[in-house]
C-alpha cells in the first residue's frame, strides 16, 4: 500500500473521475476531475492523489518542483489508476508514483525525477523513453510494449547527451512478443541494478536484451536477473562504446548469442551463467562472446558462443568445445549449485569455485598492510553520491 502522504507537501489535492475541476480539490469530496487540471495548479511541495479509474487526457505539467519540495502525482492508497494517453514529466523534481500507463508511453522529459512503482504495458512504440538525467527509475514494471515499433525502454534515443541514471528493482519482459529490445540506447553513467529482465524471444525484429547506439560509456549493469531469453543476445555493441561492466549478475535458459562485441574496458566479472537451449548446454560453448575482460564467472553450463579478450579465472562446467582455457580457469569442474533445477544458484560450500577468483585490481591502505579491491571504483563513488546525495534513500 502506498502511504497517502507527502513529507514535503504544502498542499494535497485529489482527482477522480466523478469530480469537477471547478471544485477546490482539497478533499475527496471536492475532487477535480482532470489530471491536467491538477499540473496547471500544482507548485512545489504539492501532492496530488488520483482516485481509482481510466483517464484519457493528455497531461503537460506546468510548474517544476525544487529539491526541497517536490511535485507529486501518485494514485490514493491501493486504487487501480489507468493513463490511456502519453505521460510526459516535463518538468524537473517531480516523481510519479503507482500509475499504470496502458496502451501510451512514459515520457521523461524532465531531469531529477522519480519514477516509482507504475506499471507500463502495451504502448505501440516504446513503453519508457528516458531523456531526462539525473533521474531514478524504480520499482516499475515495463511489459509488452513496441509492436509498431521500438522496444520497452529507450534512453538518450535521438535526444543527445543523457546520463546519471539510475534504473534499478525493476521488471522488464515481453512476454507477449511485441517489441524489439527490452532495453536500448543508454548514454553514458548509467547504473542498471537488481532488476528482473525475462521473457524475450526472437521474433524476427533483431531483438536483443541491451543494444547500444554507439558512443556509450560508463554503463554499470550489477546484481540483475536475465531469464527466459530465447536466441537473443545480452549486449549489442555500437561503434565508439567504452567502459561495459557487467557484475554479479545471474542468466539462466535459452540464450543465442551472448555478448555481441568488445567496447574497450568492457569488463564481465562475478556473473554466474547457467544456460541451456540449441545454442547452449550440449555444445558447451561459453556465454561471453568477445569481452574486453571476463573474470571470476561460473559457467555451468556454458551456452552460447565462443570467447576473446582477456579471459581467466572461471568456471566451465562441462568443459567447453571451442574455446581456449584461461591460465586459471577450472574446467570440467561442477560448481555445486544449491538446486540448480529449481533455479537456486548459491553454491554449496563445498563448492571448488568458492575463493577460486581473484580481485582484478589491488590496493594497499595506508599503514595498514590489508589489500582492498577496488576495481571500478569510480562507480562506488558514483552510485554512493546519487543514490544517498541526491535522492537520501536507500535500496529496498
């Protein structure tokens, strides 16, 4: 349930569908009945709760919020509120909260906003469009958009230089296969983390997990879930990407191509892939493709595609066919799933892939003697300064 309160607020308003926009909106009583009504009024620190019901208006937001007091669009308590037309957050410190978009799209337009716990499904072209930076996308679910054309989320397409974002906890699928991508174009310092990406299937329209549109760097992809991905690839590369890093996260089932390119500093490191289907399992070939590095992943079983780069510390499980082993890597070694069928990937502890990596880079603290890895820590120092600086909340 989703707390009917703002911290901030210096004025709640209401809209429901059998309101009037010529009443104040300061009760449920005296709803107004647009949603565009409540953007003309609306100022910073102001919440506005729409009350359960469809609502087929086009909606421009007049006024910005600040960052001491935000403007608020958010649905009352557990009411179902439905968007027919495209939402456009045009405007800077505004979250949206609890909306379902059917059949439109998200736009955000706007920089420093939060996109929180809305669910957006069957638009025709993208369901998400991310032009904004500085903004936090959580909490969401994005679902069979794109079957006139594009994918369910487009970040900086056509609009230039997007970047400080952060897309994390959210769930992202097409199951119903509409679109192309489940996700494309992400600019630069982009963190994607703790999401659940699944049911992607070629359907004849070059469908892949992330594609890039060339040009892209300091994308940080961690502790997401990839499932149910059939005959795709993970990563398309552009010409020009730069600074890729995968980490910890899990890709089970049917895979096609795996890593599509090697952007320079691309790093696939801590992931587990357990892959199955034609192009995987039997042949045991790896997951990887060509990477710039890949370390300390399990691969049990392999899938996909054979492998490039600097390449070591792994495990492969069976012993791939067509590929060359890295100085340290252990093949044809199990990596002792818990429940590998019932997709539990924690290993037993018993596990030989257990303490078998190595950190990509060290350091030594000062007067301390201890080594501390720090490889990629301009993102540790990037995610701690947006994630708390700006926004002061932390992950679920």
């Amino acid at each position: 349930m989703i707390a009917v309160s703002s911290g901030n607020a210096q004025a709640s308003y209401f809209v429901s569908p059998s309101g009037d926009d010529l009443d104040a909106g300061t009760s449920i009583g005296k709803a107004w009945q647009s949603v565009q009504h409540a953007a003309e009024v609306l100022e910073p620190g102001d919440t506005v709760f729409i009350l359960a019901g469809i609502y087929d208006e086009t909606v421009t937001m007049a006024n910005d919020g600040t960052p001491q007091a935000r403007i608020t669009y958010q649905r009352y308590a557990d009411d179902i509120v439905i968007l027919t037309r495209d939402l456009r957050i045009s405007r800077d410190y505004i979250t949206i909260r609890g909306l379902e978009l059917y059949g439109c799209s998200l736009w955000i337009d706007g920089n420093y906003g939060e996109v929180l716990d809305n669910y957006v499904h069957h638009s025709a072209v993208c369901g998400m469009f991310i032009h904004g930076t500085y903004n936090l996308i959580r909490g969401n679910k994005i679902a069979n958009n794109g079957s006139a054309w594009g994918d369910q989320i487009s970040t900086g397409w056509g609009t230039g230089d997007i970047h400080h974002i952060v897309f994390e906890y959210n769930e992202v699928s097409d199951e119903e296969g509409q679109g192309e991508d489940l996700m494309q174009y992400l600019s630069h310092d982009f963190l994607v983390r703790g999401n659940h990406f699944h049911h992607l299937g070629s359907n004849g329209r070059h469908n892949d997990v992330y594609q890039s549109g060339g040009g892209e760097y300091n994308i940080w992809m961690i502790g997401n879930r990839f499932e149910d991905l059939s005959n795709v690839q993970y990563f398309q590369m552009g010409d020009g990407d730069y600074d890729h890093v995968w980490r910890n996260n899990l890709f089970y089932g049917n895979i096609g191509w795996g890593f599509n390119g090697t952007p320079a500093g691309m790093r696939v490191v801590n992931n587990t892939f357990s892959l199955t289907g034609p192009s995987g399992g039997d042949n045991g070939n790896w997951g990887v493709g060509g990477v710039g590095k890949a370390l300390n992943n399990i691969f049990a079983p392999a899938g996909s595609d054979g492998h490039g780069g600097d390449v070591d510390y792994n495990c492969v499980y069976p012993e791939p066919c067509c590929s060359d082993q890295g100085a340290h890597d252990l093949w044809d070694v199990d990596p002792l799933f818990l429940d590998q069928e019932n997709f539990n990937f924690i290993l037993q502890p018993t596990s030989p892939c257990i303490d078998a990596g190595v950190f990509p880079v060290l350091t030594t603290s000062s007067g301390s003697g201890t080594q501390v890895p720090v490889s990629d820590a301009v993102v540790c120092r990037w995610i701690w300064h947006f994630t708390w600086g700006f926004y002061s909340v932390a992950g679920p």
